[in-house]
C-alpha cells in the first residue's frame, strides 16, 4: 500500500486504528500462569479405583490476580452430582486445606458437569500458584464423594498413581500396611508407607520397589522408597531416572518393607 498516495483523512484513520490495538494489548494483563489439570478418581488420596471418571480444569491467572478456570468432567455416574471445586494445598501424596475456591455451591455453580468464571485472587494466593503449582491440587467434590472425587496437582501431569496394599511376608506376624504412590510427569515420585501393628521390639528399616519378572523369592531392588525408619509415615520425594519411570509404569514389581527382625520383608503388595 502506497501511504502517499492515500487521503489525509484515511492516513488519519489508519494511525488511529494502530493506536488503539497498541492501547488495547497494554490494556490485557499479562498471564502469569497458565495449565489446564488433568484431575481423576485415581489420584486422590486415597484413589478412587473404582470410578470412572476424568476431566480437566483449565486455569488462567494474569497480573491483576484474576484466576479464570473452566471445569469438564466426563463419565459422571448418574446418580452423582458435582458440588464444589478448589484448589488445595499439598503435594500428591498427601490431602491439605483448601486454598482457593472456584465453586462454591452458591455464588458459582455447575451447570452439569461443566463450570467455568472467575475469580479474583489475594498477592498470598497467587504466589503460591506460580512459585508452588507442585504443592498445590485442584480437586472437584461431588454428592457420593464429598472429600473429593477428582484431582489433578496443578503444576504437572499424574503418570502414574496408585495405592499397594501392603500384607504380612513373615510366617506369625500379623502387620500390614499402605504404600501411597504418585509419580509426576516430570520424574518425580511421591510416596508415603505406612505400617500398621509393628511388634513390640521390632523395627523398620527400609523399603523398596522390587523387580518381580523373574518371580524370585527376593527380586532386584528398582530404587528406595525409605531409606530409615523415620522416613515411614511421611511423604518422602524422590526424582527417577527415565528407566526407573518406566519400570514403575510397566514391569512386573512389588513394595517391600524390611525390618530388624524380618531383614528379608515384613510386609510386601504387588504392583503389578
């Protein structure tokens, strides 16, 4: 386009419109973050194996701390209703308070299985999600499941989450247990092992994912799970090599829990 040989007024008009596209793109808070969750039965503590569901739950928080969200989930048994959404702190492995809420029940509702709006956010809240997003989960609750139905940690996919009941591998010991597994996408691995009726005069050592493809009384050790007997009861965090990932989500393999009287494994649950 040749600008001389244009008039005046359409010059005039052509500037004005450069304007006010310039004005309006400083005008639109710049995103600060920006994920959409991918929440399911599977990775709420404890998991929901045997719902069906899944969903998302879009989230969009710009500079003047407005957080936008739109929730989809999809499968909901019919006679279920979805009633709130938040999002809480707490790393996967564990449950924690809630930090903010999206869906009330009274102010904002779902319409269905769908829900979407916005809401404005405190400095305290929003820096959490962008410092934080791993130590943060959104979670959908529902009518059957008011604890929580759905949930996705904010800042990384779920690769694998599941929870290893834990049975007694000694002859007259009558311990059990849980092993709480969540891996994220990024390689890191949340777990939390806890035992129930420890004899007296016993004491936990460590415990492990073992191989199990060869079907070995005592497999290869995979990678630790607890390292001390302090580390039992509490979420411990460990990042995995590419081949450990895998192995987690596709080889045959087990937990086992050792102690000072049972070296070999008090307790033990298969993974696959």
């Amino acid at each position: 386009m040749n600008l001389q040989t244009l008039s005046p007024r359409f010059v005039a008009v052509l500037a004005f419109v450069a304007l006010l596209a310039a004005s309006c793109r400083e005008l639109t808070p710049a995103l600060l973050f920006e994920r959409t969750v991918f929440i399911s039965p599977q990775n709420n503590n404890p998991s929901l194996a045997s719902r069906s569901e899944s969903g998302t739950i879009a989230l969009s928080l710009d500079a003047d701390n407005v957080l936008s969200y739109s929730i989809v989930v999809s499968n909901l048994s019919p006679v279920d209703t979805l009633l709130f959404a938040h999002i809480h702190t707490g790393n996967p492995a564990e449950n924690g308070d809630v930090l903010v809420t999206l869906v009330d029940n009274i102010n904002s509702k779902f319409d269905g299985t769908k829900a979407s709006g916005t809401v404005t956010l405190t400095s305290a809240q929003a820096d959490a999600i962008v410092k934080n997003p791993n130590g943060l989960y959104a979670n959908v609750h529902s009518s059957l499941f008011p604890g929580g139905l759905a949930r996705g940690t904010v800042g990384a996919d779920m690769a694998f989450a599941q929870d290893v009941v834990l049975d007694s591998a000694a002859a007259g010991r009558a311990e059990s247990g849980l092993a709480v597994l969540r891996l994220l996408s990024n390689g890191t691995l949340y777990s939390n092992i806890t035992i129930d009726n420890l004899a007296t005069g016993d004491a936990l050592l460590f415990a492990h994912v073992h191989d199990d493809r060869t079907g070995s009384t005592m497999g290869a050790v995979m990678f630790d799970l607890c390292k001390a007997a302090a580390d039992f009861g509490v979420v411990q965090k460990n990042t995995l090599t590419e081949e450990q990932q895998t192995s987690l989500k596709t080889v045959k393999s087990y937990v086992n829990v050792h102690s000072e009287q049972v070296p070999q494994g008090l307790v033990r649950g298969q993974i696959r």
